[in-house]
C-alpha cells in the first residue's frame, strides 16, 4: 500500500470515527444517548408518585432491555426542556393516552405481540373492550416492575372477579391455580429430559423433542387467551411427545 493510500485510509478512518460518535444515540465514550425522563425522574424524591414508580424501574426487567419511559408514555427522550421532554404526553385517565386502562394491551403489545395476539382473542379482552371492566396487562404483570404470577399468588387475583359474591364462574382461581402449576412442572420436565436425552438431528427422537417444546410453548401462549382447558391439552401434547422419546440415550 503506498503513502498516499494510507493516509486516505487514515482519513476516512477518521471520518467514520468522527460520525459514529456524534451520530443521535451515542455518547463520546460509546455509550447510549443519556435519556433525559430517566435523568430527571430518577432525581425526584422517592415520596413523590412519579418518583417512587421511577426508582422502582430501576433495576427492572424492563430497564435492563431497555424499555425507558417513553416507550410506554411518549414524550421525547432526548429533549433538555421540561416542557418539550413531556410533548404529547397525556395522562392515564386520557382515552388518547397509550397508558389509558383500555389501551395498555396494545401498548404492551408493541414488544409482546404474540401474547397480545393471544389476549385479543380472549373473553377478558372482549370485556374489557364492550364494558372497561376487564383485566389488561397490569392487572396481573405490574407496570414498572413487571412479575409473574405464581401458582401461590394468581388465585387471589382471580379471586377479584372470580368468586362467589359475583357469581362469575367462583371455581376458576383454584383451576387457574391448578393449570399454572401443571404448566410450570411441565417446564421442569421438559427441562429435565433437555439435559437427559440428546437424539441427533433428523431423528425421530428429534422430532418429539422438537414436538413437545412447540406444545409448551403454545401453552405459555394460550395463557393469555386464558383457556384453561386448550392449555392443559398442549401439556398433554407435551408429555406424549417424551414418553416417545427413545430412553436409551446413545449419547
């Protein structure tokens, strides 16, 4: 390579280095653009509500993908100014507002879209759609910091519509709670017979392992579509696809 070639190749070197690092979204030390609702609303004190709900995102699932403020409520992110930060921001009681009660599942929706498919299709979005008064996401995951229900904890939420007073189907909290722990030893087994049995590709055995992970997955999706009865059919599905499964293990 000749002198002049180098220093060309210097040169754009240069360029490309001088472009990545004052291009929007990056800092000077590689980082990500510092977001301004997170800067400000982590400096509010933690007795206040917006503040409180601020530091209990942090160190959130949410935080660790990512998913800052105005993923969720709008506003711009990368404004200095108060006013301009909070552009088109509305509030929850707002029927425009992405955190409107009836809104949350699509807005939840726009990183989970399998599971809001799967919740469109259930009669508790049905509900929620026709009279305001069914469960949305929140009901049973939280907002800043997101959970999963257990099998300890999800009758009590159940129990909320679910019970006798109402007369609404009063068993279902016991079934949930039921279904929810077949699904979760289900995963275990699953798990188990991963570690256990390692059929080569192309195989029959393959084929049921491959079978019964697809019917564990369709039941942590149909989860959302809350049908108890098609869940436990994929767990059967499931397990039918390992006790197929050759229990000699070549490997």
């Amino acid at each position: 390579m000749s002198k002049r070639d180098r220093i060309s190749l210097c040169t754009l070197m240069i360029v490309c280095s001088v472009l990545f690092f004052s291009a929007p979204g990056h800092s000077a030390e590689g980082g990500k653009t510092e977001n301004s609702c997170v800067r400000c609303h982590s400096q509010l004190p933690g007795s206040s509500f917006v503040g409180a709900r601020s530091h209990s995102w942090t160190g959130s699932i949410h935080q660790k993908h990512g998913v800052t403020c105005d993923k969720c409520h709008g506003g711009n992110p990368r404004a200095a100014e108060q006013k301009e930060a909070h552009a088109g921001v509305l509030g929850s009681g707002n029927p425009q507002s992405t955190i409107y009660y009836k809104n949350i599942p699509s807005t939840c929706g726009k990183c989970h879209g399998a599971e809001f498919y799967k919740f469109t299709q259930s009669l508790h979005y049905k509900r929620l759609e026709a009279t305001g008064r069914g469960p949305e996401c929140v009901t049973c995951h939280g907002s800043m910091v997101t959970s999963i229900l257990t099998p300890d904890t999800i009758a009590a939420v159940c129990e909320q519509c679910h019970n006798e007073r109402l007369g609404i189907f009063p068993f279902i909290p016991q079934k949930a709670k039921a279904v929810l722990l077949l699904l979760r030893e289900s995963n275990s087994l699953l798990d188990a017979d991963q570690r256990l049995y390692h059929p080569a590709a192309g195989t029959v055995g393959a084929r049921h392992m491959r079978d019964a992970r697809s019917s564990l997955h369709s039941a942590r999706l149909d989860w959302h579509k809350f049908d108890l009865d098609t869940i436990t059919g994929h767990l059967q599905e499931m397990y039918n696809s390992l006790e197929a499964l050759p229990r000699r293990n070549p490997h």
